[in-house]
C-alpha cells in the first residue's frame, strides 16, 4: 500500500514538471513567434537643443488639424481599409516611441499628426514609402528639443525611437 502512495506521489510530481516545463517552452515560443511577426525597421535618435527665438520652424507646415468635411482619408487596411495586392501602394504603421519625460509633438510630411506622452507611444498610419517623419518637444521658455527630419522608407511598420 505504501509502495503504490509513493509511485502516485512521484507520478503526481512528474506531471506538474511536465506541464510547467510545456508552458514554458510554448510561453517562450509565442513571445518569439510574436517578435518576429511585429518586426518592422526601427530607428533610434537623439534630441537637438534649440534655443528658440529663431523664427517659425521650416519642418512644421501645420502645427494643428482640423477636419474637412470634403476630405476623407481612408482607412488602412489594418484598420478595414481597402487591401492591397502585390506590390501597389499600401499602409504603413509609423510607431513613436518616446524614451523621454517630456510632452513631444509629433509630425508626418509636416503635417501636425499628434501629441505623445512622457514615456509613452503613439502610432500614425501612412502609405507605404518614404514618409518625412520630424518631432519637437516644446518648453515654456521658448527653447526646444527636435528629432529629424527623418526620412523613413516605410512598408509595414516603422519604430522610431525618440531619446533625450
């Protein structure tokens, strides 16, 4: 009786093991199956200090946006857009990553496309290709911090990393 308690005992103790060491492998697994599906190019940049004073910023052709009615922009297709097939034009997810404690405004060919938290991320779909990318982080004294201009070749996803 004693004998069949410790075989049920081991047996029990295996199986755990067993199992944990699956969820493991297959925890490990989706991480790097989800790493490679999500890579796309990423670029890495340090701020310039501005001074202010200098006049209006010649990479900034829109400093807000507002909506007009005869304008749509169409959705991407990540987004229930039109897909594409083959090589035609088709979206790209510009990805900000800001690796900084400031607020940072964010544009794309100019364009004023958002504001982007202390620490946090923003995305902006585009079409696919080159894409002007430019950022700045605004202080109350009238100085600034920018990153770019930056042209990104995007097709697919584009990661830009905004450090002080």
């Amino acid at each position: 009786m004693r004998f069949k308690s410790r075989t049920a005992g081991l047996f029990v103790l295996f199986f755990v093991s067993a199992t944990f060491l699956v969820f493991m492998l297959s925890t490990t697994s989706a991480a790097q199956t989800m790493s490679k599906g999500a890579q796309g190019k990423t670029e890495k940049e340090h701020a310039q200090k501005s001074r202010g004073g200098g006049g209006p910023d010649a990479n900034i052709k829109s400093d807000s946006e507002k909506n007009d009615p005869g304008k749509q922009v169409p959705a991407p297709a990540a987004k229930g857009g039109e897909k594409t097939k083959g090589s035609g034009p088709g979206s790209c997810a510009v990805i900000f990553d800001n690796r900084s404690s400031w607020y940072i405004r964010l544009y794309i060919d100019g364009a004023y496309r958002g504001t982007i938290a202390p620490w946090g991320d923003s995305y902006a779909y585009t079409g696919s290709g080159t894409t002007q990318l430019y950022a700045a982080a605004v202080f109350n004294d009238g100085s600034s911090y920018t990153w770019g201009p930056r042209s990104a070749s995007c097709y697919g996803t584009f990661t830009w990393q905004l450090f002080p």
